[in-house]
C-alpha cells in the first residue's frame, strides 16, 4: 500500500488556488481548484513514484512554501490565516510538486506527456484516476482557472524545478526548446 500523499496534495492544491486565485464565483472555484488538484496530483504522483518515496516524504515533511511565497512576492496565507494553527497547513507544501504542477498547467504538451508517464505507475494502479481537466480542459475551466493557468503568471513558480520535470520525463532538452 502506498504512503497517503493526500495532506501534500491538499496543501499544495491550497496553495496554488490561493496564490492564483478563480475568476468568478463558486462555480469557478470548484473548477479553478479541480484543475489545481489534478495539477498537484500528477506532480506529486510524479515525484514520489515508488511506496518508499512517498512513506519518506510523509514521515521527513516535505519543506513547506516559504521559498514559494517569496517567488511570487506575497504571503499567500491570506488575512484569515491569523494563527499559527490555522498555518499548519503550509507545511505540507512541496516545493518542487508546486512547481511541477504549475509546469503542466501551462504547458499542455508536457501535461499529456505527464499524465502518459503515469500509465503503469504504482499510484494509477491503486488509484486509477482520469486527469480530463488538466489534459483537456475546455472554456469553463480556461475562464475559471485564468490566474491558475496564466504562463506568465506562474512562469517564476514553473522555473524552479521545470528541468528537474522535464528530466524526470525523459525528454532531456529536446522538451525545453
């Protein structure tokens, strides 16, 4: 049984739906956090691939958003997070997965080849999921996810790890240019 990724996943999710909040109301939320989360979820499925990784990042932590909080030049906490508790959270975000994740939401070529990658992963074999929203999203999850998908927007986000992504997908630089 694999290690449960869902604290990181919901924490990474959480904070690229803060940092790029929805376009319009709570339709486009769910929309917004739908492609966000399936974002994370491949990253995340990407980087911890084997039971082992992901026990290792669960019992270790994975770092915490720091560093992506200062990349993007705000503190995504937000005025309602006034409590070191209410920040718990925080600490469950993975860096590189954040990153990876905003990779794929703005490159849909490298979401596909992603998502491919995942095909005979053990997290597909325990969890068989479909990722239509970040693969093939349509004008409802592009108006919604705005912000969310925005290249130039996530672009310093992206960078961080993007060779790491593009290495770990056996694409080399080819991918890059």
């Amino acid at each position: 049984m694999l290690a449960d990724l869902s604290p990181l996943i919901a924490a990474a999710t959480q904070w690229l739906t803060r940092a790029y909040p929805a376009c319009g109301g709570p339709l486009a939320s769910a929309l917004c956090e739908a492609q966000a989360r399936q974002a994370v979820t491949v990253a995340a499925w990407l980087r911890y691939p084997t039971p082992m990784d992901a026990a290792l990042v669960v019992m270790a932590g994975p770092g915490g958003a720091g560093k992506l909080d200062i990349v993007v030049g705000s503190d995504v906490a937000g005025p309602d997070d006034s409590t070191a508790d209410d920040d718990a959270w925080r600490t469950w975000v993975d860096e590189a997965v954040v990153s990876w994740a905003a990779s794929l939401l703005v490159d849909a070529r490298l979401a596909d080849l992603a998502v491919a990658a995942l095909a005979d992963g053990e997290h597909v074999k325990v969890a068989p999921v479909k990722f239509g929203r970040l693969t093939s999203p349509d004008d409802g999850d592009r108006r919604a996810a705005a912000l969310l998908r925005h290249p130039d927007l996530l672009a310093p986000v992206a960078a961080l790890h993007h060779e790491e992504l593009v290495g770990r997908l056996g694409q080399g630089r080819a991918l890059v240019a």
